[in-house]
C-alpha cells in the first residue's frame, strides 16, 4: 500500500466508520448491566471469557451482591465458586472484591468517573476504564480488545500491537465524541465478518477501505470452481 499522510488516514477512518455504521446501525455493549459497579464486575468477569458466558453468571450475582458494600464484605471462597465458570475465578475474585474495597473507601460506594481514579482500582486497566468510561458515563473511552487490536491493524489505522499505543493513534484519528462507538463498530465486525483466521472479505462492507483485504475476484473465482 502506498504511504499514507494523516489527512487521508483520518478520512479513509471516518469512511470506515461510516461504512461499519451502515452494516451495524446500533452498536452497543454485550454486558447486562443496570450501574456501574455491575458493568465493572461483569467486564472484570469478561477476561478471557465470552459475553454470554458472563450473562449467565451475573443475574443471581447481581441479585444478591447489589452494591459495592455487599462486594466488599463477599467471602472470597464463596464468590470463587459463584464466578468459577468464568475462568481465572481466583484473579477475578481479588479485583472484585478488591476494587470494591477501595470503592467503599474511598469513593464513597460509588465507582469512579474519571480515568485517573479507575486505574487505581484493582484488576482495572485502560481497556476496562474505558468500557466503564464510555458505557456507564457516557465519556468517550476507546477500547482496545483483541479485535480492535486485530481490525485496526488490519486496516492500516496503526502498526502497532501495544494496546495502549493503538488506543493514542485511533484517539488521533477518530472524533473524541465517536470513540465509545468505533470501539463497538470494530468489535461487533470482528465477531460477525473480520475473524481472526478466514476473515470474511467478500461480505465487509468497509473492504474497498482496508488494505489487508484478499482479492474478492480471486475469492469468487476460487468459490466458483469448487462449486463445479
């Protein structure tokens, strides 16, 4: 691919999510979640694990652990066979009840709103703030899992593979008041078209915008010839 300035990198973004608009109207979290706390326990839940699996737990969790307080004071044991089907339940339950402690503490019972105070808390990193930030609070959070990660390197908008330092190129480049949302339009291709090892090209709809996309003449000559 020809070298590209920032203008065009920021435009050929913007088309890209426009274009991820058209095939995915109303993109939003996976997560159940009714407040804060919930959506942090059920993304500290969602590491290395699906969504739906974490859907499954949550709704008796959250019935009887309804504040910070109740997670605070949670028996540890206890709450490790709660979320054991989670994976890494032992990890989990530390930051749960970690984070619900220092929430307790030291604001107040209520979860932080600021990305400076999220990070304090135990087993929350950026990309956890962020899902926080953008879809508790409404603040702009670009999240950087393994398909933001995967997608956005697939279409040229980073070359980097620190999660960190894709979340400060896509800040670059994405309007601060669509960062929730691109976060969301990427992850939501990545589950339905752009798979990590046979990413559906012929169906993408951004896939004139992406230069890692295969020759959609040579894919259909392929399919057509199998089907003979």
């Amino acid at each position: 691919m020809i070298a590209e300035d920032f203008d065009s990198k920021k435009k050929r973004a913007l088309a890209i999510m426009n274009g991820l608009r058209k095939a995915i109207p109303d993109p939003a979290i996976e997560l159940h979640f009714k407040n804060p706390m919930q959506l942090l326990v059920s993304t500290i839940l969602s590491a290395q694990c699906t969504d739906k699996r974490v859907n499954m737990v949550t709704p008796a969790l959250f019935k009887k652990y309804e504040t910070a307080e109740d997670f605070a004071r949670a028996n540890v044991k206890t709450l490790e066979k709660e979320i054991h089907s989670t994976g890494f339940y032992r990890a989990k339950t530390r930051s749960i009840i970690g984070s619900a402690k220092e929430i307790v503490k030291r604001f107040g019972g209520n979860v932080p709103n600021r990305m400076e105070d999220l990070l304090t808390l135990p087993g929350v990193a950026r990309k956890t703030a962020n899902v926080i930030l953008g879809n508790a609070f409404d603040t702009p959070g670009l999240v950087v899992d393994t398909h933001v990660k995967r997608i956005s390197n697939r279409l040229g908008l980073t070359s980097q593979h620190d999660p960190v330092k894709i979340e400060f190129d896509l800040q670059e480049i994405i309007p601060e008041k669509d960062w929730t949302e691109f976060s969301l339009l990427l992850i939501k291709h990545g589950r339905k078209t752009c798979f990590a090892r046979k990413p559906n090209c012929s169906v993408c709809t951004v896939n004139t915008l992406c230069p890692s996309r295969e020759d959609i003449r040579t894919v259909e000559v392929g399919l057509a010839k199998a089907t003979k």
